[in-house]
C-alpha cells in the first residue's frame, strides 16, 4: 500500500512539474501586452487599403443615413418626455443587490451603500426635470451619481480594474441631453442622449435656449478626424479635448484658410450654455459626413490606433463599441452605444452552429470590408479586409484579453492586450496555455453586420 501510495504522489509531482514547465515554456519568452498577430499584421489600417478612390457608400446612401444621424443626435432638445422609464434608468439598483459588490480599495463595499444610492438618487420622484442642455467637456455617464467605481469580485480574470460597473458611456463635448432628474444633493443630474440614459455632474452640462439652439443645429457639422485636439479659446483658455467621434457646429469655412472657426459650447457661473467661436486646423477636422472611402477610413483607424482600452470610456479611452461608434460617427452613420444594439444596426449574417472555417468562409465571401461589424456576445470588431500572408479576414477592434487556461482552477486567466490593435480572428492561436476552444475569438462570434450595403 505505501509503494503505490509513493507511486501516486510521484505520478501527481511528475503531473505538476510537467504543468509547470508547459506553463513556462508558453510563457518564457512572451512579451506582455503582445501576440505573434501584432508583429505578423502591419498596425496601420493603411496597408489594407485596396480602392483609394472609390466611395464606399453611395452619395445618396449616405445622405440618408446623414439625416438619420442629424435627427437622432438633436433628439434630446425635441422630447416632450423622457426616452427611458425609471425601470431604464435605475437598473444598477436592482441589479447590484444580488452580487457582493466591491469599492476602489478591493474590499466589500459596506451593506448600507446601495441604500444610500437608493436614496440619493430619489426614484420616487423621477422624472422632476425637463431641461435641455449640452455636455461641455468630455463627461462621463454614470449608472448611480456618484464618482466612486464599483466592481465585482477583483481576484477573479476579467474583474475589478478597469471593469467598473458604474462607468456606463464617454459623452463628448457638445453633445445635446435633456436633463429629467436631479440627485438629492444637488451634484449630479439624470441626462439623456439619444443612445442612452445617467448620471453626470452638474458641473460638466450647461443648459440651452430657443436662441442656441437654433445656431446650433442649423449650421453644418464638423467632425474631428484626430484625438487629443486642445480645443481653446481666442485667448488660449483651455475649453476641452476634441477627439474622434465629436462634431460642433460649423461657424465658416475660408477655402484658402488652413483653419475651421466653429463654435464650443461654455458653461457661465449660472450653468446656462453659451457659443464661443474656436479655430481649429483642417488636419484635424473635416465637415461632416465625410467622404466615405477607404483612405478616410483607415486615416480615422490610424487616429486611434493603439488607444488604451476604456471600459464605457474610463479615462476618455475606448471599448469596443465606442470604437466603432466613434469611427462611423463622421461617416454620418449613427450606431449605438453598446455591443448587443450594434448587432442589430444593420444586415444580421448569423453564424452559429457552423464550423470555424465556414464562418471565415462567409466573412470572405458576404461581408465588406471596413462597413461590416463582426459580433460575439460581449465584443465586436470591424472587417477591414483578407491578409494575403496569413490567408484569413482582418479585424479592427479595441480589446481587453484573451481567456487562458489556468492549472487547478475552474476559471480562465486573462493574457491582456488591453489596446485598439488590427488582428486575424484568432490572435493567439499559438499561445499554448490559451483557451480553447473559448479563447480563440473565431469561435464565438455569432454573426455579423453589414452597416451599409
């Protein structure tokens, strides 16, 4: 009985030193951050550019989704109600009260918080506002007024930092709302976009007017075609940062001026909205709706290429869909904000219950390059085109990690990216100690999009 009691144990060392140097071997010489995709595929959406001239969407195509984008974005200042009921916009109240929710320093939040939320957010009286107004820096939305994150467990992959549950969207600068709430405090206010429904700080929207609004909708759009753009005064004073994705009204256009003026919207000590005029040069913006080709595409890809992942646009970064929301957004091309309602934006393709071979098959086949989002629950991405060298579709994505596989416990690991990257569909495929088949993202897409067609 010993014998064979020494003979397991040495059968179970010899089972851990053999997990062990596997683990090793995958991990040795790995670079974090870093997959062969990313040194085998050129990180510029320029080299796959097939057409430089031709437009991608028709001229009348494009029109039409223009006034769609026109109407949706004003939509706040034409509501007689609000778009979302208290269901909509309490959600995190509910939601949280059956999870162990966690605060900035990992540890259990305490068992009166979510009551404090409850009352400061003052639900029995929602809606008690109807005010139109405007984002007047790049302002976060939150799902409960408060600034404080929120997270689940953080000792487990794929939790904790940056994955706080509160942060629900990046609204840019100059972004109509209507405000349909305010917290019992005073410090934050209930705000609607066409997209979506939160919490933001009274300190970073400014009420409209029958006169601004009218100068501000009946101009012409310009949309910026960089990030990190100092928006300023005409006497330097710092107003916010443009980026990718925001458009303001244009002012007038010099066509020999290397400059737009257009106009920002400021925030007086009263908290109503004022237009000043900002100047801001043609390389970094372009009247709206740009020109749909590939050049323009991948000029605005290049723009935020290598960004940070922003979960809901923590830090003024991107997630998946703000990412392509962003992108279309010049375009003319109104998506929504998260991943799910992006799927349904367009042409649904499904591909569920084929073979990985069959979904990269139809992706070659029916889906067009830099108009069609791939979507997996949880994430998308968009087409850009086939990789001669690799044989297989390329993507354009924002992403966090990819799953792996830990020794000796029931959860998967995560191998951070953690950035905007062009990739195959299966970035990872040669890490030994990756998922499978869960961490190869070909596997669980579910369909795709055509955004245009």
């Amino acid at each position: 009985m010993k014998t064979q009691s020494k003979q397991s144990g040495n059968v179970f060392r010899v089972f851990v030193l053999v997990t062990f140097c596997m683990l090793l071997l995958a991990c040795a010489a790995r670079e974090p951050g870093m997959v062969r995709d990313l040194k085998m595929l050129p990180q510029d959406a320029a080299e796959f550019v097939t057409d430089e001239q031709t437009l991608l969407i028709s001229e009348d195509g494009q029109m039409e989704m223009y006034q769609d984008f026109l109407m949706k974005f004003y939509s706040p200042w034409h509501r007689n109600n609000p778009k979302f009921d208290a269901e909509q916009v309490f959600w995190g109240l509910n939601r949280f009260k059956s999870r162990t929710i966690y605060g900035e320093n990992n540890l259990p939040l305490p068992d009166g918080w979510l009551a404090e939320m409850k009352r400061t957010s003052d639900i029995d009286n929602y809606p008690s506002m109807h005010l139109r107004a405007i984002t007047t820096s790049n302002a976060s939305m939150r799902v409960l007024p408060t600034h404080r994150p929120l997270f689940y467990n953080p000792s487990q992959p794929g939790e904790g930092f940056p994955f706080d549950y509160l942060q629900n969207s990046l609204v840019p600068a100059g972004t109509p709302v209507l405000i349909t709430h305010m917290s019992q405090d005073n410090q934050w206010v209930l705000a609607e976009t066409d997209y979506a429904a939160g919490w933001m700080r009274w300190t970073e929207i400014a009420t409209v007017d029958q006169d601004f609004m009218q100068i501000y909708e009946n101009g012409s759009l310009a949309g910026f075609t960089v990030d990190e753009t100092s928006v300023l005064t005409d006497k330097g004073m710092f107003l916010f940062e443009g980026r990718v994705g925001m458009s303001l009204p244009l002012k007038s256009e010099t066509v020999l001026s290397a400059f737009y003026d257009v106009f920002a919207p400021v925030r007086d000590k009263n908290g109503d909205a004022h237009l000043v005029t900002v100047r801001i040069g043609k390389d970094k913006m372009s009247v709206m709706p740009f020109q749909p080709t590939q050049n323009k595409m991948a000029s605005l890809l290049n723009a935020m290429m290598g960004q940070k992942y922003g979960w809901g646009g923590l830090y003024e970064n991107r997630d998946c869909s703000a990412l392509l929301k962003d992108l279309f957004s010049g375009f003319g091309i109104f998506l929504p904000r998260n991943s799910r309602q992006q799927a349904q934006a367009g042409y649904f393709i499904p591909m569920q219950g084929i073979s990985a071979q069959a979904k990269m098959d139809l992706i070659s086949e029916h889906g067009r390059p830099w108009l069609t989002i791939l979507y997996m629950p949880g994430h998308v991405m968009l087409y850009i085109g086939h990789d001669a060298v690799l044989d297989e579709p390329v993507i354009y994505h924002s992403m966090w990690g990819l799953r792996t596989w830990r020794p000796f416990s029931a959860n998967h690991g995560r191998w951070i990216i953690g950035r905007t990257v062009i990739t195959s569909l299966q970035p990872g495929k040669e890490m030994r100690d990756i998922a499978r088949p869960e961490g190869l993202l070909l596997e669980r897409i579910t369909g795709m999009v055509l955004v245009a067609y």
